[in-house]
C-alpha cells in the first residue's frame, strides 16, 4: 500500500474480486437490518437522514446495505455512491501519505518540525513527525485559537449546527478569501510557548494533522490533495474519493456534487441542513470525502495487509520492501515516563488478552488469545461517522506463526449524514451493536465492547 511494489500488486488485482464481492447485488443479513433500522428510524418516519455501511466477516462481506435519505428536500436516497464527509475518519489517510514519504525515505519520523517549518516559534526544535501521527505533539488547537483571536466568536460552531444553510452538495466559496492551511499554521506560529513538553502526554490535536497535510505537500510538491488521489484512492481504486480545499473546482453535474449527501442537524425535534463554516476548506484533519462502497473497498485491503502482517510477518516485510504496514499502521508508542500511547497511525488502539477453557478428551484444555482493535469516529458538523475493525486469534506457540485459519475479524463501516440526539455517538453504537451479533456481549471475547460511544 506504502511501497511500489504492493501498490502494482492492488492494481493488478480487484479487491472485490478477490473477495467475491458483487456490486450489482450487495449482501444481506436481517439481523443487522433490524437492529438499525430500530436505532435511526425508531418511530417510522417517512423521510428521515440515513446511514450507508458495511460489514465484514472473517473474509466475506456479509451486509452492505444505505437507509433514508442524503437529501431530504429533493427525496433523494442514501446509496452505496453517496458521498460522505467523512471528517476525523481522514486522519488515516493522513497518515498513510505521511508513511509513503517515510518509506520512500524523503523523511524521517524523528525529523523535527523546525526542519521543514523555518517560522515556527523555537518548540518546533522539540517536535518530532512521529509526535504529531501519535497525538504527543502539545500543539494548540487552532480552533481555540481562531476563537482566542477573535477571528470567531465563542460560539460559531454552535450557530452553525442551528442556522439552516444549503452548503452541500455545491460547496461553493461563500468569500474571496477562505480559511487554508497555511492560515492554520501561521495562527499555530502566533503561540510561542506551548503548554507542556512534546512527547509527554496524549492529547488529540486536529492542528498536528493539518501540519502533516501541509508537510506532505511540502516535501512532495504536489497539493496534499494530488498526493492522496495519485498515490493512494487511485491506486486502490477509490474512484469517488477525494480531498476537499480551498481549490478544489467541480464542473456542474459532476458526481461528487450529484452524489454528495446533505449534512443535517436536530433542531427542536426537526431535521435543519447545516454546511457553512469558514473552517471547511482545512485539511489533513478531516475533509476527505468518500462513499461506502469505497471504503469497503479500503477496509479490504486494510485486511489483507492485516493477515499477512499478522501470519507471516517476514513475507510482510518483502512485500513491504522491508516494511510491515500492520506493525507501522496499529503499533502504539511510548513516550517519556514509560508512558504507552495508544494511537497509530490516524486509529485508536485497543488490545487484550483473555483464557478459553473447553473440554477435551483428556478433560479440560485452556487456550490464550490475543484480541485487537482498531477504530475512530468522524465528526463535522451533522456527519457522524465509525470505523472499526477487530481481530482475535490463539496465541501460538514460542517460534510458531499465527494460523490464519484461526483468525477471526470484523470490519464495520458506518456513515451517517445527521446527528440523530442519541446521547450516544449514533453511528459507534451501531458497530458496537453489529459486533454482539458476531462476537457476543462479553468484553473478554468481544473487544470492541470497550469501545467508548459516549
């Protein structure tokens, strides 16, 4: 995925192909069907903002199915080519290009920001690349700052989930001059001391990613949005996927606009469309738009790299050119004090270990497996997005692979158009529901019963 190599292979070979996966006649499953239709539509409205998903079983795709509506006004359904803002859910992507750079060798994880970043105050000595993947970076939020400047008032975000706005799906420049990036950094550049030391303690930092976004055009020459569409939704064949900024120009009747979903809000029990920020066209962040059918495709290859990584770690690394995606994409890191973070590579971490006890024909038999997940929400605004991914397996024995007949995963996709009031994060608590069905109810065997949808 990060190297020539495995990029020539992808291209070569159909991800649904290869897992026999039928656009024309999508999988499934009643179960799920129930369960979701009871959690966004619990009193049977007519029209109503909706969901696209997807789910995966081991290797099989079992359910991929859209409900209600990307524009209520013009009664247009959500289908798997709706597109989505999939905000935080970019951060991956972020990451990976900054990886790619890494891998290619035009940049090092411990370079220090002030390398690349010459009128940052003197912290940028002390920042490393790796701080900013892994969240350890101490920048400021620049959304505080664009408050503590007043450039914005106190409650600009508030009064844009309530105001009644038709931003989407044109997503047209309402000013001569938007908020970009280099806007970002130059406020960042404002703050010369920074609340703690980097590399202390996690603290999640939307500015770090847009400074990954603008080292990776940096170092590339290409604009962060090129670079991802070149070099990575091309290459896997995310052909409705892209990077949204400031000089991003469709033609009318394009299908990133026709296909765009509506972003919508509760508001005294109603549904209001909401858009507009002068934040909207900032990247690395957020601001990659896709579908579900594209990023089925993405979790797919997501999991092939994951077994092979998993049962033949040195068959991994050739394929890799040396590099093991899995290890690079979901290790956490250690900070000073001994500290673990449990962030990688634009994912949250979470892993565990648990005992099985079953009989056996000499009487009991306890088997270890180690359990793993990977997932992250996606907020902006009314988009509330989740993608989450887990894995368990039995522990093999001292100098022995995994066996990969005896890995189980799942994959959940969930994309969503509205804030639906759930006192829960709607769309995490439909992937945690989804894994009960497949995994069960207990934390000890189903890990991503941990998962905080709070």
């Amino acid at each position: 995925m990060a190297s020539r190599k495995v990029r020539r292979e992808e291209k070569q070979q159909d991800l649904f192909k290869f897992f026999q996966v039928d656009p024309t006649f999508w999988p499934y499953e009643p179960q799920i069907d129930e369960l979701v239709t009871q959690i966004i539509n619990p009193h049977d409205r007519d029209r109503f903002p909706g969901v696209a998903m997807a789910v995966r079983v081991n290797m099989q795709l079992v359910h991929l199915r859209c409900y209600g509506y990307a524009n209520i006004e013009a009664g247009e359904r959500i289908s798997p080519d709706t597109v989505f803002d999939l905000g935080s859910l970019s951060k991956q992507f972020t990451a990976l290009a900054v990886l790619n750079l890494v891998i290619n060798k035009q940049i090092d994880l411990n370079d220090h920001l002030s390398k690349y970043f010459k009128r940052l105050p003197r912290y940028a000595d002390s920042i490393t690349i790796e701080d900013l993947l892994h969240h350890t970076s101490a920048l400021p939020s620049y959304t505080d700052i664009y408050v503590a400047s007043r450039r914005a008032n106190e409650d600009w975000y508030d009064r844009a989930l309530a105001k009644p706005d038709h931003w989407y799906p044109q997503m047209d420049l309402r000013r001569k001059r938007e908020v970009t990036n280099k806007d970002v950094i130059q406020w960042i550049a404002t703050q010369k001391l920074l609340p703690r030391a980097p590399d202390a303690e996690f603290e999640y930092s939307n500015s770090g990613y847009v400074i990954l976004a603008e080292l990776v055009a940096k170092v590339s020459g290409q604009r962060f949005s090129e670079y991802l569409r070149s070099n990575l939704f091309k290459e896997v064949g995310m052909n409705d996927t892209y990077v949204f900024d400031e000089a991003t120009r469709f033609p009318a009747g394009a299908r990133q606009i026709v296909n765009h979903a509506k972003c919508y809000n509760r508001v005294d029990g109603r549904f209001v469309p909401v858009g507009y920020t002068r934040l909207n066209y900032i990247t690395g962040d957020g601001n990659v738009h896709s579908t579900i059918k594209d990023l089925l495709r993405w979790e797919l290859g997501l999991s092939l790299f994951d077994l092979l990584g998993l049962c033949d770690p040195e068959e991994a690394k050739k394929q890799g050119e040396g590099v093991n995606i899995r290890e690079i994409l979901w290790s956490p890191v250690m900070i000073k004090k001994g500290k673990h973070v449990n962030y990688g590579a634009g994912w949250n971490l979470r892993r565990d270990k648990y005992k099985k006890t079953v009989d056996g024909k000499n009487g009991p038999v306890t088997t270890t497996y180690e359990t793993r997940a990977e997932y992250h929400r996606g907020e902006w605004l009314g988009w509330r997005n989740y993608f989450a991914r887990g894995s368990r397996w039995p522990v093999p024995k001292p100098g022995k692979n995994v066996d990969p007949k005896k890995v189980e995963s799942l994959g959940i996709i969930v994309l969503s158009n509205a804030d639906f009031g759930d006192k829960q994060f709607t769309t995490c608590r439909i992937a945690q529901e989804i894994s009960r069905l497949y995994w069960g109810r207990w934390k000890k065997d189903n890990i991503m019963n941990n998962l905080n949808c709070g």
